[in-house]
C-alpha cells in the first residue's frame, strides 16, 4: 500500500456462494477440511491471514428473526434489522438464497419511527465488544505479525447503507429531497454512533492496520444518489469519521461498494479515503482505468472478473496478465470482485490461484 518493494503481494479472497461450495463438493473437494472463512484466510490455498475485531455495530436487542407466512416456493420473513422480505425458497442452501430478496417494509417511516430506532443503537452496551476482549484478545493484538482489521466484514456500515436498510432504496431516494431534516439526523447519528462504539479500542491502546467502511451505494450503471446529494448529506460526516480514525492511528480506510462508484470516487477521497473494493467488473470497474484516472493515492483492491474464472485456463492466464502492471505498479491487491459463483469449477478456482500466486510473486506464466 505505501508502493514500496515486497516479497509478494498479499493473497486475499472474499469467498463463495453456498452453491458454489457444494458444487465443489461433488467435484471431490472434502469441503469439511476447509474453513470457508475467506476474510481470515484459508490454509488450502495460502490466503494469506487475516484477523478482525469484533466490534457489534448491529441493532441490540435486534428484532425477532421469524418466518411470517408461506406460500408455495416463497415465504414472508422478519429480519433481525426490522426489514421484512419476500424471499424465494427454490434452490436455497444452507441459509443462502439463489436470488434477491422483494422487500416489502422497512422500519423506518417518519421521524418519530427513526427517534425510537435510536434506541437499539446505544453504543455504551459492553455487549458491542468481545467479552474480557482487554485481558484476552489485546496483548496478542499489540504484539501481532499478520493485519488487524477494526470490525468484521460488514460491521462498520457506511451512511448510504444503513439509511437504505432503515428506509429502503426507493424510500430513501425520495427521503433525501421530502425529508432533508431527517436525512441529516440520520447521516450525523451514524457518525456519532461509529465514533462512540469503537473508541474503547483505541482508549486502549488499539492499532488497527486498515478499516473497511460497507457503503453500497452504486448499481451497474452508477450510484444511487446524486454527487450533489452525497456532498450535502453524507461526504461531511464521512469526513468527521475519517479523521477521527486517522487521529487514533488508522493508516488505511477503505470503502467497500459494489456496482460503478465512479462519480463518487473524488469525493471520497477529498476526505481522506485511501482505496477501494472490490472494483465490479460488470459494472465497468476495470482498475487499470481507475487507476489511470484517479492516481496512486487510490489503493485498489479486487478486479478480478469472475466471469473469466468460469471459462477456461486460458482465458483466465490472459485475464489475470492483463492486471500484471498494476500489480507491479503497487497499491493493488487482486482478487475476485466478490464471491465465487457457481458457474466456476473447482478445476479452474484452483488454476486461478496457481496463476495468481506466480502473478503475486512476480513470476511470468
């Protein structure tokens, strides 16, 4: 990240579909000897370690996860967020569904609905860090030789995320312009909330090496707000945010969001962001050209099409050369642009990790 030399490139993968696994089992793979935790790391295909902090930044108490009703392959269910969905039963495995969910309500409608959810995001609770966590977990932290991350994947939720999952999409892109008062209560709460809940780690000494910030806010085609709506409501506390953990020592934040980003992408780095993931290639995230055109300030993790795995060897050597120089160049770490579908055999995963190890490495192929 800092564009000096190395021995190799950091090996990271984010995982799997459910389906994808199994289809890995039928093709010999002992999938019981795996850990299937990806983010950590996974011995089988030397991805290299990684540690998170459990921090909850989560409803407490969350509402009660239940099935409402049922109706031939689909089913009503209540989430621990309060959202409640139409999902698809059909082809579900082990709690993983084949297909998007139809949301149907959110929590939140009005203000005084917002004031009450305010309630389950006290960020005093212990019960937001690991018990003990100062006694057992801190001296291993402080005296560690792999990275530490703050907060698991998708603990640290971005403002775009947590407004979408209290409102709802459509909801909130009317919100935005109809609510503008609510909006900002909202923005600054997270804020607020994120600050008070992690500051215990740092008041003890913690030293993070990055932070993942989860923001989906873009689809294929771009984000869902405007630039201008994202400098009003969001770009200041995302701001306030990055500074108070770059004043806590965090050398790296990074923002995790699917889809095309890319209108964003100066205003995120006007406060401080220092990189991206996990680069979407269906949605015309190429990181070569966001290199090109944002620079080395922007440290680019992901871009591996997983469309490719799922054709050949060849296609896969010749997708994987096409990244080369900006492996070489530094502040790029590959991996797929999100999970591994089901379309890709175990044969041509593992030939992609053989190909990307050598790429890690330096070496030609």
């Amino acid at each position: 990240m800092n564009y000096q030399p190395v021995d190799r490139v950091p090996n990271h993968e984010v995982g799997t579909w459910v389906q994808t696994k199994l289809r890995w089992r039928d093709e010999g793979l002992l999938v019981e000897d795996l850990n299937w935790d990806w983010f950590v790391g996974e011995e089988r295909w030397d991805l290299d370690p990684r540690e998170y902090v459990d921090v909850r930044l989560d409803m407490i108490p969350p509402y009660e996860e239940k099935v409402l009703s049922r109706e031939g392959d689909t089913e009503i269910i209540q989430h621990a967020n309060g959202v409640i969905s139409k999902a698809l039963v059909t082809g579900a495995a082990e709690g993983m569904r084949m297909s998007m969910d139809e949301y149907l309500s959110f929590p939140v409608t009005s203000q005084a609905d917002f004031q009450e959810l305010k309630k389950r995001y006290r960020a005093e609770s212990p019960s937001r860090q690991p018990a003990y966590w100062r006694e057992f977990r801190l001296p291993g932290w402080q005296n560690r030789q792999h990275p530490l991350v703050l907060g698991q994947n998708c603990q640290l939720l971005g403002y775009y995320w947590r407004a979408r999952e209290w409102l709802g999409t459509e909801n909130v892109s009317y919100a935005w312009y109809d609510e503008p008062a609510l909006m900002h209560d909202m923005m600054e709460f997270i804020t607020d909330f994120t600050i008070e809940t992690t500051r215990p780690f740092f008041e003890a000494g913690l030293k993070p090496d990055y932070i993942f910030i989860n923001e989906d806010l873009s689809m294929k085609n771009g984000p869902l707000l405007s630039p201008a709506t994202y400098v009003e409501f969001i770009q200041p506390q995302l701001k306030r945010l990055i500074a108070f953990f770059k004043s806590q020592g965090v050398p790296w934040v990074v923002i995790d969001t699917d889809g095309n980003c890319e209108l964003i992408i100066p205003y995120f780095m006007e406060v401080g962001v220092d990189g991206i993931w996990p680069l979407e290639r269906t949605a015309n995230m190429d990181p070569l050209d966001i290199r090109k055109k944002f620079g080395r300030d922007l440290r680019l993790w992901g871009g591996v099409d997983k469309r490719e795995l799922a054709k050949d060897p060849a296609a896969i050597d010749a997708h994987l050369n096409e990244l080369r120089p900006l492996v070489e160049d530094g502040g790029f770490i590959p991996t797929c642009d999100h999970l591994v579908p089901p379309d890709v055999s175990l044969a041509n995963f593992e030939h992609y990790i053989q190909r990307k190890r050598q790429l890690l490495r330096g070496e030609g192929f």
